[in-house]
C-alpha cells in the first residue's frame, strides 16, 4: 500500500484555540510513517504548515505519489491533542481538495477520537481512526479496509460502522525517529522558550505518553490517557539524531514529565537545552536542581488553583499546600531560567489573592499567569460531569458554553472567538 501522511497547513483566525501558533513536527504521522516501512508499505510524509504548503501543493503531490490512502490529523501534531481547536474547517478544505485523488481518505486525531459519527460526517470521508493512530494505520494499510481495524469508524452502505473504542499504542518500543534534513532546518520555533531569539533548529520529542492522573479540565480520557514510558535508548537514539543535525533545543511533549534520573543524566552529557510541562508536587528539590543541571531552560507547570479546595475541585490529587508549591517553584526558578506556574480561573480563588500571589513569585523570577478561562472539552471529566457522554453535538455544546460563560479570554487568543457553527462556515 501506498500510504500518504498529511500535516495541513493551520490557520486559526476567530478560533479559542490555545495552542501555540507555530510549526512543531508531526510526531504521530512520524510514528506512523516508520512503522509503515517496516511494514513493507510506502509512506509519504508532507507537513503543509513546516513547509508551507497549500492544498493545491499536497494534493498535487499525493496524486504524483499515487496514494491508496490519504491520513490527515485533525489536531497540530500530539503536542495540541488536549487542547485543539474546535473547528474542522482547515482539515475539511485538505480532505475536499484530496476527493480528487482517488485515495481512501483518514482522519485521525481527538474529534474523530470522542466524537467519531460526527467527524465522519462533518470531514465528509471514508475513515476515522480512534485513539492513538500510528499503529491503526499500519493496521488499516495491513487490511486494505476499515473493517478489521480495532477502532476504526467508516460508512457501511450507507449507516456508520464503529469497530470498539479509541485505541492505545504500545509506544514504549516506538523508533528512533529522523527527520529530512531541510525539515530541521525550518524548524527555528523553540516551544514554550522565552527571553531569547532562536539562532540554531528546535525539536518536539516524547520521552512518555498519557498521565497517570486524571484531573477534571484534562482532555485525555480518549487518546493518550494511560502512562507509559519510552525506552531510553530508543530516545536517546531520537535524540542524538536531532543533535547530528543540528538541533540545540528539545522540547518534551509529554503530558507530564515526571522524575527520571536515567534521563536527566543522559541529558547533562549533551550539549543541549529543552523545556518541560509538569507538576512541581512530584519534584523533590535535589531532582529539580538535576533538571536545571541537565539542561531544562522551560518549566511548565501545573497549579491551576491556590485553594486546597479548588484543587480538589479539579481532581488534582495535589498533597501540598500553596506554600509548599510556591517554594518548589522558586527553587527549580534557581537553576531554571524560565519558569511557569499555570493558573486556571476557578471561583474559589480571590482575585487579590492571586494577584498578591503572582506578584510574590514575579519577585522571585517565576510568572504565573493570568487565571484563563476552563474549556469543557468533551475528552475531558468536566464535559462528562456537565452533559454526560459527548453525542453529535458535543463541540457545538462545549463551545457554546464556554462563550457564554465567559466574557474575556485568555491572552493567546488573539482575536474574538466566533460560534462554532460559524467559525466551521468560514472558508479557508
């Protein structure tokens, strides 16, 4: 089989998506593509946004490629899978353009992965794969149809077909992966790093996948949900790829970088710098000293509330006090240059009191944003707990709400979010 892998070039205008804005590498279509080849299968790999490709480019090259199957993911690379963009509109302008090709058309990613009827219809295509994909699409090009494909979502004579629910990868033995050398040499964004201008290539790598928490604002409940841990040399192998070609910064997209002294050792011998997203209760101050030592010049890490009651809200399984955290914080801040405390908007928490407490860390070289507003995304306990299990008009419901609810956003939201159904109308 001949299997194209298609990263659309994002736009976000009127969108409440959080994420960040720039290219960053398409990790699960890399996955896919290795896996394919060892397959015996052939894969093409095409990143519209890294490359700066439109439709029209990536259709032409998939046609020349002669495709069997044509996969575009729905959300920008894993990194964004918690917290897409609600909107189909630019995924959905990719498959149109591909009808042209004769290729089976896949989506995969988080909507077709929570609300799989509703993607299928609203992508008008073939195929929706739940879950983590890399392994389903081997899986897919193994069979030549859906049917036998644990997960998968497709049209049976006219009705929809759903084969079980969302899938998880084995990922700990996933593959070193390499990228094309002119890729590298684009990819000048270092993720979540600030106070210094990029000079030399950046990278996203997964050290781990999923969390062994489940905190009520986290959209994970169907795709990367349990934890596991990549074998090191494995990544290491990754690692030292990206190092080869240049690469200075990595930036771990796992959901929660947890404590892993092997890790942490094997970063200090590299000339190389990276960023984390954590939660500062599980750091002991001698581990947070190593990962500065290591290397880590971006912490990321999770408070969301100054209560121990708006941390229970929240599902957080937080033992530690405000003040136990905020000395956590100030102490990674010591060997760490950049490091972030998030905050979610909670109506437990003082507003006075969070500015006092912002003010105290920004004393000590920590920033703490300001609270943003909580999205009810329907992989999320929030939405369940609101509405009960996501049905067809599960997004339209989250965002309707979270417009109504809130009559400011949070700082990266550039300009004012339209209605869903609006925002899915606008042309690309």
């Amino acid at each position: 089989m001949k299997v194209a892998l298609l990263n659309p070039g994002w736009r976000f205008e009127h969108s409440i998506y959080f994420g960040c804005r720039e290219p960053h590498l398409p990790l699960e279509l890399g996955y896919a593509k290795n896996l394919l080849e060892r397959a015996g299968h052939k894969a093409l790999l095409l990143d519209g946004h890294l490359l700066n490709l439109d439709d029209r480019a990536l259709v032409d090259a998939v046609r020349d490629f002669g495709a069997d199957i044509a996969v575009v993911t729905t959300a920008p690379t894993y990194l964004f899978w918690r917290c897409t963009q609600p909107e189909l509109r630019v995924p959905r302008a990719l498959f149109d353009a591909l009808a042209e090709t004769g290729a089976m058309r896949v989506a995969v990613g988080p909507h077709g992965s929570v609300t799989p009827a509703t993607t299928l219809r609203k992508l008008g295509i073939d195929v929706v794969l739940r879950g983590e994909c890399e392994e389903q699409i081997v899986a897919l090009a193994d069979a030549g149809s859906p049917r036998r494909v644990p997960g998968a979502v497709w049209w049976d004579r006219g009705e929809i077909a759903v084969n079980g629910p969302p899938q998880a990868a084995h990922f700990i033995d996933q593959p070193a992966l390499r990228w094309p050398d002119e890729w590298i040499r684009r990819h000048r964004h270092h993720h979540h790093r600030f106070g210094s201008k990029p000079d030399v290539p950046g990278a996203e790598v997964e050290a781990s996948r999923g969390c062994p928490y489940h905190c009520s604002f986290c959209a994970k409940i169907d795709f990367r949900d349990s934890y596991r841990r990549r074998a090191l040399p494995l990544l290491l192998e990754e690692i030292d790829t990206l190092l080869h070609q240049g690469v200075r910064y990595l930036y771990f997209i796992d959901e929660i970088f947890l404590p892993q002294k092997p890790l942490l050792e094997a970063l200090s011998e590299r000339d190389v710098q990276f960023g984390v997203q954590t939660r500062i209760d599980l750091w002991k101050p001698d581990m947070l000293d190593l990962l500065g030592a290591a290397g880590c010049v971006s912490v990321e890490a999770g408070v969301e509330s100054l209560t121990v009651e708006g941390r229970a809200a929240l599902d957080k399984k937080c033992r530690m006090s405000t003040d136990a955290l905020s000395e956590l914080l100030i102490r990674a801040r010591q060997t760490v240059p950049f490091v972030q405390a998030n905050l979610i908007r909670s109506a437990d928490d003082d507003a006075a009191i969070v500015a006092e407490w912002r003010d105290m860390l920004r004393r000590h070289g920590v920033w703490a944003n300001d609270p943003v507003p909580l999205y009810p995304y329907p992989s999320s306990p929030d939405y369940r707990r609101l509405w009960g299990q996501p049905d067809e008009q599960a997004w339209e419901r989250a965002h309707a709400h979270y417009l109504a609810q809130f009559d400011r956003f949070s700082d990266i939201q550039e300009e004012a979010p339209l209605p869903l159904p609006q925002l899915e109308r606008l042309p690309c």
